[in-house]
C-alpha cells in the first residue's frame, strides 16, 4: 500500500478501512486541546468502518457530549450533497480528445486493462478522466471487494448523530478546495499512483488491516510511519499540498474556537494524518502554547 494510497484513504469520504469481528471499542487518537476557558477536541478519523468498530471509545462519546459544535474537514451538507462526486469527476476531466489511455505507456496501459477484465471493471467509462481519478477508483474497488461501507464511516457516524442531538455543525474547507489538491497532482506523480494502485491490489486487504490495526489501538507512533512519514518520502511536493498547507489554512480556525470563545467547546473530526508528527495539528498547537493531552 503506497503512502499515497494511505493518505488518500483518510482525505475521502469514498475511501477507508475497517477490521471484523474486533470485541472491544477502538482506543481512540483523541486531544484535548485547552486555552484555560475552554477547549478543542481533535480526532483522528477513518471514513469508512464495519459494524464491528462500533460502539465507540468512551472518551469519544465524553467528547461529543461535551461539545456544542461538530467540525469536520467538510460541512455536512456538502459532503452529503450529490453535487461534490459531479464535481469530482469534472475536475478530473481530461482535455477533450485526450483519453486515459493517451497518458500512460503501452504496458501500464495493458496492465491496466487486465486488471479491469480481472475485477469486471467497465474501464470504458473512464476513459476522459486523468490518472489520480483512475487510481482512487481502483483504491474503492478493492474496498468494496472486502467489505468496507463508506456509510459505516466515523464521519458519517458522528454527522449522524449530531443531527439527532441538535449540534452546530461546520466544515474548515470547501469540497472544491478538497478536490483541488488531488487534481493538483503532477503527471508523473499520477502515473505513479495509478502504478502503486495497481500494485497494492495484489495484496490489498492484508495491508489494509496492518493499518487499521495500528488505528484501533491507536498506536500514533506506528500510524505516523505509515501515513505521514512515508508519504513525505515517495510524495513530498503532494505531501506539501495535501498535508502541511492544508494543517497550516486550518490552524488559525481551530484557533479561533478557542481564542474568539470563552464557553462553547467543538469537537474536529479530520482524517488522522493531519494530526499526526511534527506537520499535525497536534504538534503545532502545542507549538503554539495552548495545553494538549491525549485522551
């Protein structure tokens, strides 16, 4: 599994992980962050999950209960609306007369069919869209095939029941700005994504559990390794855009729960890259002075 494809697991809400038949609730990669009047939840989230990872950590419920507002990466509405796949698929649109086939090499593009011929795949219907879309298909395909629901999601989840209990909700970016840092991806750093996808299909599920079970026993150290530092390594001008500048453009907003307020307290559900290491909005509010503990 490429550190690309585990990043881009934890960016989606179309793509994630989950593991069977786990008797105890994941330990949760939960923070409190304190400004002396009030705080900050930060959870490190999976998009999709199985039956089996719920009922959730007492610590996340405690946090839940506790905060007025819910944030995610995207509000609800938009990350529910049927308007954010279309836009999507648009922005990978390839120029007109340019087909997918076009931007890669004839092998790459013969594995790439057999693959589709493999898996059922209709490959025809996406033939106009670039490279990182392709790859991202292939990453939901593999999903699918070993049983994980996007639906099942922490996400959803806590979208869900924050609806029921009648809290604020928001987001801290955009669904156009989301999709901007995919398709912000090089040619060649797509050309490799589609060739990691490909390859990490041979041993998807495997993989995959390595990395939730690092996520259920919240074991940062080991997630940090997987997620953050190796994406750095085989992507870092990709890690730049999609981890470090969006950290830094949600700082000052998360800031600002606590600063510009001295009662409500908000829970921020992300993807667990973004807190994680030296990049991770963990350390940064640590930097920035405020009192952090993990839950």
């Amino acid at each position: 599994m490429s550190a690309f494809k585990r990043c881009l697991g934890l960016l989606l809400a179309w793509s994630a992980i989950g593991a069977a038949g786990a008797a105890e609730p994941p330990k949760a990669l939960l923070w409190k962050v304190s400004d002396g009047d009030n705080q900050v939840y930060l959870l490190g989230s999976f998009h999709a999950l199985k039956e089996s990872d719920y009922p959730l950590a007492a610590s996340i419920e405690a946090a839940f209960a506790d905060a007025e507002t819910v944030a995610f990466e995207i509000s609800p509405e938009e990350m529910n609306s049927a308007d954010l796949p279309i836009k999507m698929v648009n922005a990978a649109r390839l120029p007109e007369g340019k087909l997918l086939q076009h931007t890669m090499s004839a092998p790459s593009w013969q594995r790439l069919q057999q693959y589709a011929e493999k898996r059922g795949l209709p490959l025809q219907n996406f033939l106009s869209l670039e490279p990182w879309f392709m790859s991202l298909v292939i990453s939901m395909q593999e999903m699918a095939l070993i049983g994980y629901d996007p639906k099942q999601g922490l996400d959803q989840h806590l979208i869900a029941r924050s609806a029921q209990a009648g809290k604020r909700t928001r987001g801290l970016e955009t669904g156009d700005e989301q999709i901007a840092a995919l398709d912000s991806m090089s040619p060649a750093e797509q050309q490799q994504a589609l060739a990691e996808s490909l390859d990490d299909a041979q041993n998807f599920k495997a993989r995959m559990d390595t990395l939730h079970g690092y996520w259920r026993t919240g074991n940062e150290r080991a997630l940090n390794e997987m997620l953050a530092v190796e994406f750095k390594r085989d992507y870092a001008q990709l890690y730049q855009r999609i981890n470090v500048a969006r950290n830094q453009a949600w700082l000052p907003k998360i800031r600002r729960m606590l600063d510009d307020e001295n009662k409500d307290d908000t829970l921020v559900v992300v993807g667990s890259l973004h807190l994680l290491g030296a990049d991770g909005l963990v350390s940064q509010l640590k930097g920035k002075g405020y009192r952090v503990e993990r839950l």
